[in-house]
C-alpha cells in the first residue's frame, strides 16, 4: 500500500520509495559515498530497523534509513576488510533468534552478530571436507533454511552451503562462544561445519 517504504541498494547509496516505486529519495547520510551500497535488509520485527551492506562496512539505521551507523565491530571482534555482499537479519522463531542477530557474508566468509553489529565473530569457516575453506569464500547470498534449522550460503563459484545451527542465544549448546575478542562461532553439533557443492 500507499506509505509503505520500498528500498533500493544502488552504487551511489540507499534510495527510498513510499510511493510504490514511482519516486525515489537518496537516503543514506552516515554511508560515506564512496561506499556502493550492494545490500539492504530489513528487520523482521522493526520495519524501521535496516541494515546495509557495502563495498567496504556495514551499517545500521533505526530510523527507517533517514540516518546510518557504523556497525562493523572494531578490534578483535570487528568485521574483515573488504566487501559486505549479503545480509540476512533472522526472524523469531518461537522466541529464538530475532532482535540483534544479524548474519554478514564477506570475502572472507560468514560472520554473526548478538548485539546489533557492535561486536561479530566468524561462524564455522570448516566445511565437512576441508578445514579452514569457508574463509576463502566469498558469499553474495544468505538464506535461513527451516529443516533444522541450517544457515544457507551462496558463494561466487564454488555453489551453495549449508551451516546447521541453533538459535544464537545463550545457553545454547550448537553455538560455541560469544562474538568478543579471540571468540569464533561455529556449529557445536555434527557435522561441525559447513557442507556444500564444492
């Protein structure tokens, strides 16, 4: 209907329809411009709470995209240098991931957030094969599958992956650490890591 905000991610920042796509409104004050906007997503739970990916960081807006902030983390619980090419903020699911939770795709692999993009840690960079093979892995989508449920990957060239995991909260024992400093999240049930089409 009328009023309901549309978003475009474009190369000269964030756009915003209210009127079904017929005009647009650049709205990306606190990206900087030379970053191209190559994602946006959208809180299931606050239609007014977005997230951005970009050539080079990640933002976030509780404003409904009227204003942006850093959200890459910084020290050792920062976010990896290079391009941002997927979001995927997850749904509740039966009071279970939801607000905060938030899932990047680099050129470095896959990285979680518990508290809004101010601290990430990396998530299982093993696939059942090869240790070590989702850091060198660079994602364009992310998808949450509801059989398990399991983290779903795409990856530039090497197919599609799967990450069985658990709700990111605490006390859960299939995720294993805190995104903070030194910490990594991975699968903590089998099979440990990633399995894929590569």
């Amino acid at each position: 209907p009328l009023g309901t905000p549309i978003y475009a991610a474009a190369s000269d920042g964030v756009f915003i329809s209210l009127d079904q796509g017929r005009s647009w409104t650049l709205s990306s004050d606190g990206i900087p411009p030379s970053e191209a906007v190559l994602r946006i997503a959208v809180a299931p739970d606050d239609p007014t709470h977005l997230y951005a990916a970009t050539t080079s960081g990640v933002y976030r807006s509780y404003t409904g995209g009227a204003l942006w902030t850093d959200a890459q983390g910084s020290g050792d619980s920062a976010l990896p240098s290079g391009g941002k090419r997927a979001l995927l903020l997850t749904p509740a699911l039966n009071g279970q991931f939801g607000a905060k939770h938030a899932m990047v795709g680099t050129d470095k692999g896959v990285w979680a957030t518990l508290d809004d993009g101010d601290h990430w840690g990396q998530m299982s960079p093993d696939s059942l094969l090869t240790a070590g093979e989702m850091n060198n892995r660079i994602e364009w989508s992310l998808g949450l599958g509801f059989a398990g449920p399991s983290l779903m990957a795409g990856t530039q060239g090497f197919g599609v992956y799967s990450l069985p995991i658990q709700p990111l909260a605490g006390g859960t024992p299939a995720v294993i650490g805190t995104p903070k400093a030194g910490a990594k999240l991975s699968a903590g049930a089998p099979p440990h890591g990633f399995t894929g089409t590569a």
